[in-house]
C-alpha cells in the first residue's frame, strides 16, 4: 500500500487552521498541541506579571502577553509557528493593525520559554529559529532542572538562561538560586531565580 505523504501546513494555513481551544504550534508543518502543567503555567503567569508591573510601572512601550504566535524559520527554510510562554513586543509594533488576529512576523522583543520534558526544543530548536528571527532577548526558565549536565553542570540546579542578540549571535547568562536576573528588557527588574521557581508552587523542589 502506498501511503500518500501529508502536505505540511504553511504558516498562513496553520493560522486559518487553527483550532479553537487550546494552544498549538506549527513544528514541521503539523499543528501540534502544547500542553503545560499547572506548575509550568504558574511560572509563565508570574513572569508576565512581573513584566507588566515593571510596564506600568516604568511606562514602557512594551506589551507582555501568553498567547502570540510568531513565524521561525528552521535553517532549512521550513515556517514555523511558535507561540513562546511569554511574549514581550513594542506596543507600537502590536497596535500598528489591531484588527488582526494575534499572530506576528515580525521579531518581538523578548521570549520566554519555560522548559517541559521536550526540553532540548527550548534549548536547540527554538533557540537557533529566535536568533535567525533576530529577536533581541530569550529567556529559557528551567525551573525543574529537566535539562542535560551539559547544559546545567553538576549538580543541577534549577536555573534561568538569558540570551542576548549581540551583532546577530545569542550571548547566554546563566542565572540560578538567589542570582537576580539581569535582561536589558527590563533593566531594573528585581527578581531572583528562587523567586521564579517558588512561583510553581511545587513545594519540594
């Protein structure tokens, strides 16, 4: 029996696809549910809050936001659709055609991720589509120390990875226990590693 291959989905058909309810991503022109944990959706809630008091509180022209779904590209060329933890965009970038739905093409200013037991997705993946996308700053929030040694040394220890874009390579920062997270989003964000990590509300890590 010869088995018809199923076209992959272009980014544009991924959105007019799209199915209610849930939240999905393009990965290899397949939509493919995302399904965090109550724990994981508690540290992303708790950094877009702590995005958005530093917004108000500073007047920046910046929207955080947990369900915008951007276009990568793989470095074969293949559209991706990601949709980060947490989103951070200008807000001139997001309101310049607010009739549209919340998808964008454009680089945003910041990404979060927080890392599940697809891990090396956060770490490779995502990682290489948000640098060929140019987005300025990546965070990968490995509050379960899920990932390798090789990337969190030993012990490992719960730990938050800040990327900068500098003349178009990520620089990493690694951040863990009482470290206060430096990104040059937020400048004078005052938040801790064990501050995030609290916020899962797992209380035996």
């Amino acid at each position: 029996m010869v088995q018809t291959p199923v076209k992959k989905l272009t980014f544009e058909e991924f959105l007019e696809q799209y199915p209610d309810g849930g939240i999905y991503e393009l990965i290899d022109g397949e939509i493919i549910p995302v399904e965090p944990t109550r724990a994981h959706k508690n540290v992303a809630r708790f950094l877009m809050f702590a995005f958005n008091d530093e917004i108000r509180r500073l007047g920046l022209e910046y929207i955080a936001d947990k369900d915008i779904i951007i276009r990568t590209f793989t470095d074969a060329g293949q559209e991706q659709g990601r949709n980060p933890d947490v989103s951070v965009v200008s807000a001139s970038q997001w309101n310049s055609n607010v009739l549209a739905y919340g998808a964008l093409i454009e680089p945003i200013q910041l990404a979060v991720e927080v890392t599940s037991t697809n891990w090396d997705d956060d770490y490779v993946d995502k990682l290489d589509e948000y640098q060929r996308l140019g987005i300025p700053e990546y965070w990968i929030v490995d509050y379960l120390a899920i990932a390798s040694r090789a990337y969190l040394g030993n012990p490992k220890l719960p730990t938050i990875f800040v990327y900068q874009l500098i003349e178009g390579q990520y620089q990493v920062q690694k951040f863990t226990g009482n470290d206060r997270i430096l990104s040059t989003t937020f400048p004078e964000l005052a938040l801790s590693v064990k501050q995030v990590v609290a916020a899962s509300q797992i209380q035996k890590l």
